[in-house]
C-alpha cells in the first residue's frame, strides 16, 4: 500500500515558484535592492521590538500599520491591508474573489508566479498574449475583457518582467467590466509617477493596488506587502486571511520601515542612474538585439548568445534567465545591483559576447 497521499488532481503538474539561490558573487536575478537598510533602521526596530509582549498574541487588524501606510497616500485605514508579502496579498485576493467557477485573467508573458497562485486557489486561469512591446494597450485589454469575461484581471505595472508601464486609459479599459482589477505594483516606487494609480482609486471602484516593502525599502527579508482599495475589499479580505495572519515582529518592522521611508528610499534616485547606465551599455553592443525601457530596478534584454546565462554563472554572475518561457526566447532579466556588481555584470557580459 502507497504511504502517501495523493495531492488534489488540478496541482499534480504544478511545481514549487521559485528562482535559483546560488551562492556567487554577483546576484542579480531576483530584484532585491543590492544596499542593506541603514543601521539606524534596524537599531529603531531592535528597540522596539525588546518592549513587544510576545506571549500575547499581535493586533490581528494590524491598524497602526495600515494607518501608517494609509498616510503616505492619504488613505484611511479602512482601505489599506497587509500581509505576508504582496504575494499573500493577492493570494488572498483570489481566496475572496476568485476560486472554483471563476476565472482571472493574466497576460502573457507576465510574472511567473501568478498563474501558480491562481491554480493553488483553485481559480481557472485565462490569458491574453502581449504584443513584442510588452505593453498592454487599451485596445488589448478590451478585446481581453470581452474575449473572457473574467472575475477578477491580476497585471504587473511596472510589468515583470519586462518594466514597462501599464499605461492609464488601458486600466480604465479594464475596469470598464464587472470584474475587480488588481494592479501588482512591487516596483511602483521605481517609475516616474508612483502615485499615479493612487489618484486613480476613486475614479475606478473595483481598482486594487498591491505593493511590497521588499524592493523600494529594502527590506526582501521582512515579507511584508499591502494593498491599498475601497473598504469594502478590505471587509471581504478578513474573511479569508489566517487568525493573527501578521506577527508583531512585521508589523513593528513595518511601522518603522514607513516613519524612516526617506532613509529606507534614498537609492532610488542611485537605482535609476545605474539602471540608465546598464541600458546605455546594453544598446552599444552588437549582439543584444533588444532591450526594453524599464521604469523598475531590473532590465529585460534578448541576445543572439543560447548560452548566455551559463555563460554570465561562470563568471560569477547570477541573472534570471527567461530564454526558454513563450514570447521570450532569448531574454534574460538582470537586476539593477550595486554600482561595482553592475561593473562586474558588464565587464562578464563583455567578455562572453564580445564587441
């Protein structure tokens, strides 16, 4: 007799999300920002950590974080929500609005993990394809829409993996539908206008932006992501999270990490020069044949190298490679890492293709 028992049918093909964690010198292949938070972070969390009752449990509406994130925005409380990353964020998004019988609607290519958080929700997935540009148009999203009639539409702006931007009136193409929009916004704070789908909020009722701590404030390791909406998605989204889904640790982290945003921020402008330095020296070389504009810390690229990804590992340098995934054949993806890490990318990528 088999010991073990069978996962459900509809997961049977589903393999764990997930980017390689190799230990090389250079890592730029998951987005993380490449500099620590400063000392004066973590001393400030350190201090107030050490006054938490940790054998009580957290406040499970986690108000004085949602209120502190709500103020960067000029929200109420009542229409922020956290949780464990932004991916629990939309995971429980599809818990409330998606599942058995409903459908969401992603595009192709899009960020790998969102087909495999609708399938472990039970929600079917439909897709529209991009065109070579990787943008969206309104024209797209309407015809996606009618194509489909979806419950609920997940898209990335700034799009991973490539950086481009949602632009508005495709949003307000997908909205003009019944079902609840939800703007995957983790590298928001990178584009030109991170505020602009904010403004947005109260023109379109069913919008849903998702965001993330681990980028823009530096803090991958904290897992902590929000989204910001009308209250009435908040309502529903209590009734699936988990009992005390936050532990006090995070939301302290958080609370701080939004007091100190000025520290926690200060590389974005860095960010953006070196990732218009990568790009500038990306467009002079011969052998890429196509580099995306990106308003997020990380660049899209395509080469007439098959092995470029092996090839950039032998030399040190972990980037994501997305050469073999249907419409990007021959792309990989590089983080925007520390000045000297992105010397050490170029001067490898130099080495393998030449020029």
């Amino acid at each position: 007799m088999n010991d073990r028992v069978p996962v459900r049918d509809d997961l049977q093909e589903v393999r764990p999300y997930g980017a390689p964690q190799l230990d090389v010198p250079v890592r730029l292949n998951t987005n993380e920002t490449a500099e620590p938070p400063p000392s004066a972070y973590l001393d400030e969390v350190a201090a107030r950590m050490s006054a938490l009752q940790l054998n009580r449990y957290p406040d499970r509406r986690a108000i004085a974080l949602r209120a502190a994130i709500g103020g960067t925005v000029g929200l109420t409380p009542d229409r922020v929500w956290a949780a464990n990353g932004s991916n629990e964020v939309q995971l429980q998004l599809l818990q409330a609005y998606g599942g058995p019988g409903r459908k969401v609607l992603l595009v192709r290519p899009g960020y790998s993990f969102h087909p495999l958080v609708a399938r472990v929700s039970g929600t079917e997935v439909v897709e529209h394809d991009l065109p070579e540009d990787l943008v969206l148009t309104p024209e797209g999203a309407a015809e996606a829409i009618a194509t489909h009639d979806p419950d609920m539409v997940l898209v990335v702006s700034p799009h991973n993996p490539a950086g481009t931007v949602l632009p508005v009136d495709t949003i307000r193409a997908l909205h003009d539908s019944r079902a609840l929009v939800v703007l995957d916004e983790a590298y928001v704070e990178f584009s030109d206008d991170p505020n602009r789908s904010v403004r947005l909020l109260d023109e379109l009722p069913r919008l849903v932006l998702s965001r993330t701590f681990s980028k823009a404030y530096r803090l991958a390791g904290l897992r902590l992501g929000y989204l910001l909406a009308h209250d009435w998605v908040v309502e529903d989204l209590r009734r699936v999270r988990l009992p005390y889904h936050l532990d006090s640790l995070t939301q302290v982290a958080g609370e701080v990490a939004v007091e100190m945003r000025k520290e926690l921020t200060t590389h974005l402008v860095t960010t953006a020069d070196e990732r218009d330095r990568i790009l500038d020296a990306l467009l002079e070389q011969p052998r890429v044949t196509r580099v995306w504009p990106s308003a997020a810390n990380f660049l899209l690229f395509r080469t007439d190298e098959p092995d470029l990804f092996d090839a950039l590992l032998d030399l040190g340098v972990l980037v994501r490679d997305f050469s073999s995934a249907p419409g990007l054949e021959g792309c990989v993806r590089v983080t925007v890492g520390t000045p000297d890490e992105n010397d050490w990318f170029l001067r490898a990528l130099h080495k393998v293709l030449g020029g």
